[in-house]
C-alpha cells in the first residue's frame, strides 16, 4: 500500500496516480457535484481527506492494508486529516464478494478497539442496494470508479448528523437527484471537462 497525505500528492508511486485521480474526480463531479454527500465538500475544500490505494491482490491482503489505514486514520489528527478513502484495484471486482467483506472490516474495527471511534463505508463500480435491481439508477449514489473504502470518523459524524434536521432526507433527495438525472446524464458526468457545482 502507498500512502498519501491530502496535502502531498508528489509523494504518489506514480503506478497510483490514475486509481487517486480517477476518485478525485468522482468526488468532485458526483459526491460533490450532485450533492450526494452534503458533509464531503468542506473537508474536500480544506484538503482534509486522505487517499490510499492498496496493492492487494486477495481479501487478507486488503484486510491488512485496512487495519494499517485504521489506525493511521485513528492517529492522524482530523485538521490534517479528517477522513480517508482505501482505494482497491485489485481485488473485490465481483460486488458481492466486496460485500462479504465488509464483516472483516466490521470485524476489524473491534479488534482494534476502535468502535464507536471510526466506521467504514463502501463503494464500488456495481454497487446494488439490497432493495434493488443492478440496472436502478439510485445504485449509482454508492458507484464509485474503483472498490473504495471510505473511513469515517464517528465524531465527525455527530457532528453532521447534529447539523440536519432529519438525515433520512439526504438518501431520499439523492434517490430523486439520480431519478431525475437518468443513466444518460449520470454517463454525461464523465464526458464533461468541468465538474459540475
């Protein structure tokens, strides 16, 4: 796995550079650019996100490269860095083999005692809502280029959460943003050469 701090791009192993920068723009054009995320844009702005892209070619490898980013994440302090995308090429290309292992990464956070203090999100290209067929354009709100996990701070989100009246509102505004746009606009996202917002 190749680090990078938010503020230190030059330090990318140059084999990374196209995984970071493939997430970057998916952030900016979608997470950020459609308002699928209300809480990203600020950290975005400050420059407060972590990205790291793990070579991991199996589960084990990637549950490693997991622990590591935990608990670097854990230690970092949230000026410098407030929430960290594990960026995964490699492996977990079949969304439902991804899924399974999303109980390692639960199973993680409590070896490292760090529940109640860190959770993980996912994304993934073929992200499927449970309720979902694969071919519903709401799946596209968890889509991201690569398998992505995102590590989140439990206070930041308190915070966030403190912050809105009712959190439930943001899913079922991001369901009538992907409804609206349709497939055909969520694929013009990626043919724009400014992001959107």
């Amino acid at each position: 796995m190749n680090p990078t701090s938010p503020h230190a791009d030059e330090t990318l192993d140059p084999k990374d550079v196209q995984y970071i920068a493939d997430t970057k723009r998916w952030i900016e054009r979608a997470v950020i650019g459609l308002n699928l995320c209300p809480f990203a844009r600020t950290p975005w702005l400050e420059r407060r996100i972590g990205f790291r892209v793990s070579h991991a070619t199996d589960s084990e490898g990637l549950l490693d490269d997991l622990c590591g980013e935990l608990q670097s994440l854990h230690a970092a302090d949230p000026a410098d860095c407030e929430t960290s995308l594990l960026i995964a090429p490699f492996v977990l290309g079949d969304f439902l083999d991804f899924n399974d292992f999303l109980d390692s990464a639960d199973a993680a956070i409590d070896v490292l005692k760090l529940d109640g203090e860190i959770q993980v999100a996912s994304f993934h290209p073929d992200y499927c809502f449970a309720d979902s067929a694969a071919d519903d354009v709401e799946n596209c709100t968890n889509r991201s280029p690569w398998p992505t996990l995102h590590l989140l701070r439990e206070s930041s989100i308190e915070r966030a959460v403190d912050a809105i009246k009712d959190s439930d509102e943001i899913y079922r505004r991001n369901m009538q943003t992907l409804n609206r746009l349709g497939w055909e606009g969520w694929r013009q996202l990626w043919h724009r050469d400014k992001a959107p917002g």
